[in-house]
C-alpha cells in the first residue's frame, strides 16, 4: 500500500501539468482539473 495524500492528487488526465501537450504543437488547457493540475472532488 502506497501512503497518498488526499489534499495533492494529480489529475489522472494530464498527469498533474494541467494542460496537454497537442501533437501539431502547442498545448491545451486540461479540461478535467481546468489547468491546475489536481484532481477535481465530484
């Protein structure tokens, strides 16, 4: 068992950078965590 903290999760979409990279360049605003990279509470 791993010990995580509940407080600092990172978005399992971008990996907690909170934005993608695009493949012709440029990147894109994670939309999951809106671009700040920790996991949104439903």
């Amino acid at each position: 068992m791993k010990a995580t903290s509940l407080d600092t999760k990172t978005c399992d979409y971008c990996s907690g950078t909170g934005y993608f990279q695009l493949l012709l360049g440029g990147s894109e605003t994670c939309t999951c965590c809106e671009g700040s990279g920790k996991k949104q509470e439903q």
